[in-house]
C-alpha cells in the first residue's frame, strides 16, 4: 500500500482528477465496448435476414428458366442480384453438378483490418435455397457474402464511436479539472485568509464560499463561526470586566475556597464590614457574624451550598464597630469537572433600610387590625343591642296585628311596623355594605328549591303591593330546575331588594318576577335569569351606570320623596358578582324597568314523582278567569304542567259564555279558577250566578285572590265554593287544593280550603325556648302557640339544659347572650351528653349577632341551624317545617327501628319495584365506599372533602326518608373545620347500618295491597 500511496499525487485536487480520469476512462471504455458488441451482432443479424430475402426473390426469379434450362437468363439473373450487395458470389448448381456462377465486381468502400475481417467471416455463413417446380427439383442456388464489405461497414461505425467517446473523455476531463479547480481552489484560499485572520488583517466575514460546492461552504461556515466566537469570546471576556466592576459598585461581592476561607472581597464588602481586604482574606465569614441568627439556619446554608445548589436567604451581620446590617444574599457554588463545588461566590444586597420599613409596616397593620377588630366588635355589640329591641317591636306588632283592633289602632300598629321595618332594613344595609367593603361577607353553597323561595318571598310582599293595588305575579318556566345549589339567604336578599324597589316606584299597573333558564336543561350547570318588571316610572339611560353605586338614586328628589339609603342596588350588584352572577338593567323614563339577575348554578336532580292525586288530575279541563293578561299566562302554564287542559278567559261575561258553550258541547269545565278583583262584575258575583245555573252544577269553583279580605271565606262557604287561595300560589299549594277538592264527596260541613288547611297537615311540635329576655320570651310563646306548637321556656342556658333532661322536645330554640350558662356552652352540654345514643336533637341558634362567622360559630358549637333577630316568621316557619317533616324527639327509638318511611319512598319511585331494587342495590353498594371515604377525609383534616361527602351521603340517604341520618351528615356537614368528628361519624354509622338493614330487609311484595289504588 505505501507504493500505492507514494503514486498518488499530493495535491488534492490532482487526487480527485486522477480519480475522476480512472472512473471515467473505465466507464466510457466499457459502455464503448458493450455498444460495439451490441451493434455487431445488431448487423450480423440484419445481414442473414436480408440475405434470406434476397435468395428467395432470386430463386423466384429464375424458377422459370430453370425449368426450360435458360441458364443464360440465370446467369444474368444472379449477376444483377450480387453487384451492389453484401455478396460476393452466386451459384446455381443443377442436378448433374452443373453450376452457373456470377461474381460481384463491387468493391468495399472502407477496409477493415484482416483480423476483423476475420472475425466477421467467422459469424457469416452462405444461404442456400433449393429451386423447386411443380414438386420437382431443379438445383440450388447458393449466395457467398463478401466479408469485407461487411466488415468495412461495422468498422467504420467503431471508428466513428471510439472518436465520439475520446473527444468526450477529453472534453470531461478538461471539464472537471477547471471545476476542481474552482471549488477545491477555495481551501488554498481559506489557508490563506487563516494566515491573515491572524494578523488581523482580514474580518472572517469577508471569506465568502457560496459557490463552492456544499462541503466546502460547510467548512467555511465553519471557519466563520469559529472566529467570531472567538471574536465573541474576546468580547465577552471585557463585557464581564466591565459588569464585574459595575456589581463590584452596588453588591457586596465576596468568594471562598471549599473550606469556606474568604478568597476575595471587593470594596463595598470591606466599606460595610468596616474590615479591610487584608484582614477579610483567609478569614470566614464568622468574623461578620451578628448571632442573631440561629445555628440551624447556618447548618441549611451549608448543606446546600456543599451539594452544589445555589441559596438565597437574608442575613443579619455585624460590622466592627458591632453595628448591625441585613444583607440578601445569593450564595453560588462553582463546580468543577465531577461536579463538586471547587469555590463559593457570594452576592448580596445591602437591605437594612428595607428591614426597618417592614418593622414600621408591621407595626402599622397590627394597630389597623386592632381599630378593625375593635370596629367589628363595636358593630357586633350594636348589631346586638339594636336587634334585641327591634325584635320585640316588630314581633309585638305583628302579634297585636292579628288581634281584634279598631281600624285606627290597626293603622297605628301598620305604620310602627312599617317604620320598625325600615330601620331594620337600614341596619341591614349598613352591615352588608361595611362587610362587602371589608371583603369580609361570604356566601353558602346549599340546596334549596328555587320556586319555593321565591313563592315565600313574594307572599311577604304581597300585602304591600296590594295595598297600592299593584299585581304581583310569580312566573316560573318549565324548564327551571326544582331545586338547585346556591346561597338561598344572599339570592332572597337580592330579588327581595328589587321587589321593594319595584313596589316602591310602581303606582299602578302590575310587578312580575319570572324565571327561566338561558342554557340547555340537560347541563349540569343551570344558568338561570330571573327578572323583576315593573310598570313604574323608570329609569333615565344616562343614570344606569350610577344606579349601582353606593348611596346613589336617580336624583336625589327620589331620596326625598320615596326614602331609602340608596345602598340596596349597591349591595346587590355586589353580592351578585360574588356569586359568580350578574345584575343588569333595562328601562325607560315612563315605561317602567327589568332587572336581570343572572347565574349559574349547579342543579340537583330530583326524580319527578306524579303520585296517584296528579294521575287523577290528568287531563282534567279547568277554566281560569282574570282580568290580568299575565296572571292568567302564568295559571295556564301551570296548569299545563300539571298535565291538566286548561283554557282562559278575560272577565266574567267571557268566562260564563265558555262554561255554557263547553257544556253544550259535550266537553264541560270540571274546575274554573275565578280572580276575586276583576273590573264590574268580581269573582264572588261570577261564582254566584254559575250555582245560579243548573247546567253548571258539576263545576267546582276556586277562589284566587290579591289580597285577603275580612268576610271573604264567609262569602265562599255561602255559596259552596271549595277553596280560597291568596296569588301567587305555587304549583304545590295548587295541586294540594284541587286534590282535596277533588279528593272526597262535597258536604256542607265540608272545610274551605285555604293555604291554612294546607299548611294544617304539619304536625305540632313540642319546643324548647331558651331565651333570657322577657320581650323576646313572650314574643317567642306567642309566636309559635300561634301555630300550634307546644312551647316550654327557659331563661337561661342551665335552665335549658335541665329541662331537656327532664322531657322530650322536637327542638330548642336557643339564644346566644345568656347568663350563668350561654347558648354556646350549653348546645355543648347537649351534644357531650347525646354521646353515641344515635339521638340528635335539632338546635336552632336566635341571635342577634349578625356579624361574619356568627353562623359558622354556632354550627361549630353543635347547632344546626342560624336564625338572626329580628326574628323572620317566614325563615322561623321553615326551619320548623324540616324538623315537623323528621320523626319527633320522642319517637327516636322508632325511627331507630324503623329508620325508612317506605310508603315516601314507594311514592318517590312512582310505584316502581324495579327503580327501588336498582336505587337499593346501588346504595347498599355504594355506602359503605363513601362511609370509608368521609372517615379518611376526617382522619386527614381534609375539611372539603368532609363536606363534600357528607354532601353525597345526605343526597343518598335522603331517597329513604331517613331523618337522624340526614341531620347528622348536615352537623357534620357544618362541622367539617372545627375540632374532631368522632362522635358524628359513630352516629351516622348507626343510622346509615339501621338504613341498610331496613332496606335488606324490606320485601315489596309484602306491601302489595297497600299500593294498588281503584280506578
């Protein structure tokens, strides 16, 4: 191989030309080689078909003369075939050996060598053709090729060839050594701008290869990269000079060896330390040490340093003259090659004045906490001391409201209430709007039926609208959920606001809340609009931006004339946004206005079950008659989704004709739902000619009233009408009163039905009222006998205690602010001595402490339930309708026993034996999943996940009528942040194991007869 190498030129250009001149002189040799071989067998072919041809033309041309021995014409026949041609004789030879020969006097045109002479010959053969006629053979003719001919031709096509290919190999050759040449030239000159790079004579920009073939502009790019990185590198290297010195002027710069041994220290590190560098190198950095910072801190900062990881943190130093300064510090460690710190450099900043700015700002928001806390306590004590009073005003007033009272002493006793309720009303603004600006008010997450706020809502205030003859109506779409998760106080706040607004600026005409739902039922989350319209005065579009902020009214003629802070809207739009919703407006001077309160809200999917009464119902016809376009759209659409075939009529005389008109058609009304207030001849009148006419016998009739009147269920029972219902009426409180109408043969002893005779199902309660002022106390009994419950009193938190000892009650009603023993302590009392029994007595907190986290206090003090004072009846009432809805403290070993009310639940499941066993097998299946969940939650202090599973438990438990189960995941529920749960979770593992044992238990087929019903 060395000789080889020693043959090789040195020059790289050389290199690749030689190599190139081999492959090229190889390849046209061999491809000349491959055509010339090609072409010779191409023209020895063509030759012997020719002469196939040409012999068997001439043995045609002399078959005649052959026959009558003309061999003179075959003679000059076979002359004339071979002059000119490819042979060089022809023959006939007869049988008797007789031969008549023509010779070609052609001469080639080119001579071949004798070797390819030679060669060709030795592919060639003569043609022979035997002369045949008639059958008989005459002789053979016989052509001889003339090889030189042949092979001239074939030879000057390889002449002609082998010229073409070496002026090629020439012309390539030249070719690629001027290309070689121009794109291997430009590594000579890259070593030459290489020698003047280094003398700096030439930038590396001005080397430009882009013609030179891709490997060499590689290299060139290269090259060019090189040199301004080193370029770069230079460039850098006095870029960091000069921030070094710039650091070196603001930061206190220090570095170490891996010991820890200061190395180097730049001047602002030796102004501060007040040391010199001298004294500074080859000391640590404990000469600086102030020992205000503990050992542990020191022993964190060295670990991580030593593992290589970069620390920042503050530190106290002190200089020499042992004042004190506090420095941020970034310490880095440098590694080398393996990856150990090799040197440490510090970097801090001088912080001293900072620290003292957070001493004098700490200070600062401690005093302000103070004056916030003594704010808070100060609006508490008054909240506290002003509702306590107000309590028993407004109380009192209704309780002598419903007394016998002169007309006089009456309005007397409306005004004190009226103005009792405005201060109230005042009181409350002002507390929602400090708590709003304080960030300091909340909003709950709880279950409730929207319509049935709402219907209670309006009710309150039916009586004022009535009282300035306004309508007030309720419209609820049907595809608004039933009940849904939000904060039902904070939502009531809202709509009441804008119902009071509306009355207030409505002098006539008519105020609808309607609700809808803006998005797909189908969603998880609803989002639902509930807009309140009035006909009243209207608001100017150049005032809705101001109509929400604080203490603004159109004009400040409105304050005067109308009243108010001007807070309400304020608070609304405000409690609005924190509840993820929006309040809007549309309105016009004279036209009246429509608030739109929009929110999204998770829904709660409550299995609709018809029962038997609505089953009874379908298909029912029912004519309503009101003078109001809209409350007789709202009836109608109830009705509707009742499955009943409701119709409508404007007044009387229209509602008297359709009676008669459907019953002359053989398709007669069973129900008519007439208004009292409609304009010349009332609801009463109407009903009076209807009994008037026999044809109309079968109609029952239902009064619907705006407002009660004194003598008005005198004047149904006088004419036998079935029920007088004060609008709105929910569809609830409708379907109670038309199956009761419905419900037995009418009698003249038979009772009106009233929303009264509705509520009249709840059962009485026997109450525990732990309350320490006289007022309140009086308030209290007279408030609840005057719904038929049993009341105990007791004025202080022992006394209650005792008292619960001694006797059974539903629920204690128990106030706050008592002596000898508060409601807090004595609510704990209660619940220690309740221990594991599985008992839970429902306890509702009174108070006048309106503040935040009142209601949580309570909840964690073992109550279940917050109401504030004043006292609502309305809030009261509901709160005593959950517990009147559970079994009675008194019966809590039955529910024990028998902790499934079956015929509810047979009920909920529309009689359906296959839904029951697909809902028991899931809960049977699930419970013990979400039990153990709850209890590792718990067990984690994971106060979400403890609400959210007693959430789910309750929702489970709820499908059984299951009341101690149900109270007992909403204590834990309230409970989730305060303290331990064991005691709960005992219980409710007693109640859910009573469920499922009832359940396994249970056989449906047991109850069979029960559940089949006539018709």
């Amino acid at each position: 191989m060395h000789w080889l190498e020693r043959l090789l030129p040195a020059s790289l250009v050389n290199r690749v030309f030689m190599l190139y001149s081999l492959s090229l002189l190889l390849f046209v040799g061999g491809g000349l080689l491959v055509f010339l071989r090609f072409q010779f067998y191409e023209e020895v072919e063509s030759t012997q078909v020719a002469s196939v041809m040409v012999i068997e033309v001439v043995a045609q041309a002399v078959q005649d003369s052959v026959v009558i021995g003309d061999y003179d014409t075959v003679h000059k026949t076979l002359d004339k075939a071979v002059q000119a041609s490819l042979f060089k004789s022809a023959r006939f030879i007869d049988m008797q050996a007789g031969k008549v020969v023509a010779r070609s006097r052609t001469r080639p045109p080119r001579m071949a060598p004798q070797w390819v002479e030679n060669y060709v010959a030795g592919y060639l053969y003569d043609v022979n053709r035997t002369v045949s006629v008639g059958g008989r053979d005459y002789g053979v003719i016989r052509l001889e090729f003339d090889t030189a001919i042949v092979a001239g031709s074939f030879w000057s096509l390889a002449e002609v060839a082998l010229t073409i290919s070496v002026v090629s190999l020439i012309g390539g050759l030249l070719l690629i050594r001027l290309l070689l040449l121009q794109w291997l030239g430009g590594l000579e000159r890259l070593r030459d701008l290489v020698e003047d790079l280094g003398t700096g004579a030439v930038k590396p920009e001005t080397l430009d290869a882009h013609d030179a073939p891709l490997e060499i502009r590689r290299v060139v790019e290269i090259f060019n990269q090189t040199a301004v990185l080193i370029r770069d590198r230079e460039a850098t290297r006095r870029a960091l000079d000069d921030q070094k010195f710039a650091l070196d002027q603001h930061a206190i710069v220090s570095m170490t060896d891996v010991d820890g041994n200061i190395t180097y220290a730049n001047d602002l590190f030796c102004q501060i330390s007040g040391y010199t560098r001298d004294e500074l190198i080859g000391k640590t950095h404990r000469i600086i040490g102030s020992q205000r910072m503990p050992r542990a801190f020191f022993d964190t900062l060295w670990a991580t340093i030593t593992s290589g990881q970069v620390w920042n943190g503050e530190i106290c130093n002190r200089n020499r003259d042992g004042g004190l300064y506090w420095v941020n510090a970034t310490i880095v460690p440098l590694l080398d090659d393996e990856g150990r710190p090799k040197q440490f450099i510090a970097i801090r900043t001088d912080i001293t004045a900072m620290k003292a700015a957070e001493v004098a700002i700490l200070r600062a928001k401690e005093t302000a906490e103070q004056a916030n806390r003594i704010k808070s306590d100060f609006l508490a004590n008054m909240s506290h001391e002003i509702r306590t009073p107000m309590n028993g005003i407004i109380g009192m007033t209704e309780l002598a409201l419903d007394t016998e009272l002169t007309d006089e002493q009456a309005d007397y006793l409306r005004m004190v209430r009226f103005s009792a309720g405005s201060l109230l009303q005042i009181i409350n603004d002002i507390l929602d709007f400090s708590k709003l600006e304080a960030g300091r008010l909340d909003v709950e997450q709880i279950e409730f039926s929207l319509e049935g706020m709402l219907h209670e809502l309006v009710r309150s205030q039916a009586i004022e609208a009535h009282e300035k003859s306004l309508e007030l109506l309720l419209r609820i779409e049907p595809a608004v959920p039933e009940r849904i998760i939000s904060d039902p106080g904070r939502l009531r706040q809202i709509v009441l606001n804008l119902v009071g607004n509306a009355i207030k600026f409505t002098h006539h005409g008519e105020i609808e809340i309607s609700v809808s739902r803006i998005n797909r039922p189908g969603d998880a989350l609803a989002d639902i609009r509930i807009s309140v319209r009035d006909t009243g005065i209207g608001i100017p579009q150049a005032k809705f931006a101001d109509i929400f902020d604080a203490f603004s009214q159109v004009d400040t003629s409105t304050t005067r004339q109308y009243g108010g802070t001007g807070l309400g809207l304020s608070i609304s739009s405000q409690l609005a946004r924190l509840m993820g919703g929006m309040l809007t407006l549309e309105s016009a001077v004279g036209a009246g206005s429509t608030f739109h309160l929009t929110l999204q809200v998770p829904t709660v999917r409550v299995r609709a079950a018809t029962g038997l009464a609505n089953r009874k119902l379908a298909g029912m016809r029912v004519l309503v008659a009101d003078d109001n376009a809209t409350n007789r759209s709202i009836l109608t659409g109830v009705l509707r989704n009742l499955d009943m075939q409701p119709a409508a009529a404007p007044g009387a005389e229209p509602a008297l004709a359709e009676l008669h008109r459907a019953r002359l058609a053989g398709e007669p009304y069973e129900l008519a739902l007439l208004d009292v207030q409609m304009p010349g001849v009332d609801g009463f009148e109407l009903a009076r000619q209807i009994r008037a006419q026999p044809l109309l016998a079968g109609v029952k009739i239902m009064m619907l009233t705006s407002e009660g009147r004194r003598g008005d269920a005198a004047r149904c029972r006088e004419l036998g009408l079935e029920s007088y219902l004060v609008k709105p009426v929910s569809r609830w409180e409708l379907l109670q009163a038309v199956s009761a109408a419905f419900g037995e043969q009418a009698s003249d002893d038979m009772p009106l039905i009233t929303r009264h005779t509705i509520q009249q199902a709840k059962r009485q309660l026997r109450l525990l009222v732990a309350e320490d002022n006289e007022v309140n106390q009086i308030l209290a009994l007279r408030l609840l006998q005057k719904h038929g419950h049993i009341v105990t009193l007791a004025g202080t938190g022992l006394e209650a205690v005792q008292q619960w000892r001694s006797q059974p009650f539903d629920a204690i009603l128990m106030d706050i602010d008592m002596p000898d023993m508060d409601g807090y302590e004595a609510s704990m009392l209660v619940r220690r001595e309740e221990g594991g029994s599985g008992k839970r007595i429902p306890i509702i907190a009174l108070t006048a402490h309106a503040m935040r986290g009142a209601r949580e206090k309570c909840i964690a003090h073992g109550m279940d339930s917050y109401l504030a004072k004043p006292i609502d009846p309305v809030a009261l009432q509901r709160e005593l309708d959950g517990i009147g809805a559970q079994a009675p403290a008194s019966a809590i070993s039955f529910a024990v026993a028998h902790p499934v009310d079956f015929a509810a639940v047979r009920e909920k499941m529309d009689y359906s034996r296959e839904l029951f066993e697909e809902i028991v097998a899931l809960f049977l299946r699930d419970m013990p999943k979400e039990i153990a969940r709850l209890k590792q939650h718990a067990a984690e202090g994971d106060a979400d996940g403890v609400r959210r599973d007693a959430h789910t438990i309750r929702g489970m438990v709820s499908m059984f009528s299951s009341g101690p189960a149900a109270q007992v995941t909403n204590a834990i529920e309230a409970r989730a942040s305060h303290g331990r749960l064991d005691g709960l979770l005992a219980e409710l593992e007693q109640a859910v194991d009573a469920i499922g044992d009832a359940l396994s238990a249970y056989r449906w087929e047991d109850d069979c007869a029960a559940l089949r019903q006539p018709g």
